[in-house]
C-alpha cells in the first residue's frame, strides 16, 4: 500500500511544485506518515506480514532500509517531474512557496484519507501470509521503478534541451517575462 500511495504523492508533488528539491521535500512528511501508520499496524498484527517485521528494531532493520529507500524513490519521481516540468508556463500569482504549500496539502489530505479508510477497515490478521508478495506491493514497486527510470530520462532530456536553448526570458515576449509589463 505505501508503494503505491507513495508513487501517486511523488506524482503530484512533482506535477505541482516546478523545483526538484522543493518537490523532493514535498513528499517527505506524508510519505513518513504512511510509513509510521503501516508501521503500528504491522507491530499490531493488522498486516499481512508478521509483528515480527517491524519488531524489535535490531531485528527489523531491513524493513526500516526498504522504507528509507523507497522514500528517496519518491522524492526522486517528484524532482525529476518537477524538472521535466520546470518550463511549463505558471500562473503569476503563483510563487514557489504557494506551490509546494497547495502540494504539501493536497497530499497531506489524500494521506489523511487514505489511513483514515485503511484504519476503518482495518482487522487483526490471524495467520499472517507465507505465500509472498501482495499484487499491490508488486504494482507499487513496479511504477516506482518505471516512473524514475522513465522521468530520470526525461529530465536529462529536459535539461539538455534548457541548457542548450538558453535562458527563460530570452525566448519569452517582454509580455510574458517574469516583472514584465
């Protein structure tokens, strides 16, 4: 579950805020509460793994390693979307700060929904599953790993068309340059 949630969150920080390390840091503090929550529900026995998974922490480090790479994953999607979409035309009433915060919220909110529908559903699981990966996960995983390998292209692409192109404002009428008028 929290590979793909975390992948649709990297997707719209990315598609909002238009500065990689902005949108990285966007996605940071949803995705930790994803995590955290998934984490209590596993060392209570509402998951499909074990307790044992998360607990005790000696013991669960390789779980803390899989959510700490998978969080640079998702921080890794939403910059190279922010970079792929760095030159699309923004409104001007909309500053860097007002995007990361719309995004920071719109996210926070789908995370709060998320949990909040996962929490309502939620039931301890007796016999935890042996039988491998769920389909989620595999989807999860699967989109984290086209969507940075794919966007990671993207933005070399983007960057080496910005670099050779020049700056912004030489292609832009005086009408539309930033403090233009």
């Amino acid at each position: 579950m929290t590979v793909l949630a975390a992948f649709f969150l990297a997707i719209l920080a990315g598609w909002i805020v238009r500065e990689p390390r902005r949108a990285a840091l966007t996605v940071i503090l949803p995705y930790l509460a994803m995590v955290a929550v998934q984490t209590w529900g596993l060392a209570n026995g509402y998951g499909i793994n074990p307790p044992d998974t998360v607990t005790p922490f000696s013991g669960a480090i390789s779980y803390y390693v899989v959510q700490l790479v998978f969080l640079l994953i998702t921080a890794a999607i939403a910059a190279e979307l922010a970079v792929v979409r760095a030159r699309a035309t923004t409104p001007p009433f909309a500053g860097p700060w007002l995007r990361m915060a719309v995004a920071t919220a719109i996210g926070a909110t789908a995370t709060l929904w998320l949990l909040v529908g996962w929490l309502a559903n939620a039931k301890l699981v007796a016999h935890h599953s042996t039988s491998g990966t769920p389909l989620v996960a595999v989807l999860g995983i699967g989109l984290d790993l086209i969507g940075v390998v794919g966007l990671g292209v993207a933005a070399i692409v983007a960057r080496r068309r910005a670099s050779s192109a020049g700056p912004l404002d030489a292609r832009q009428p005086a009408a539309m340059a930033p403090g233009g008028r």
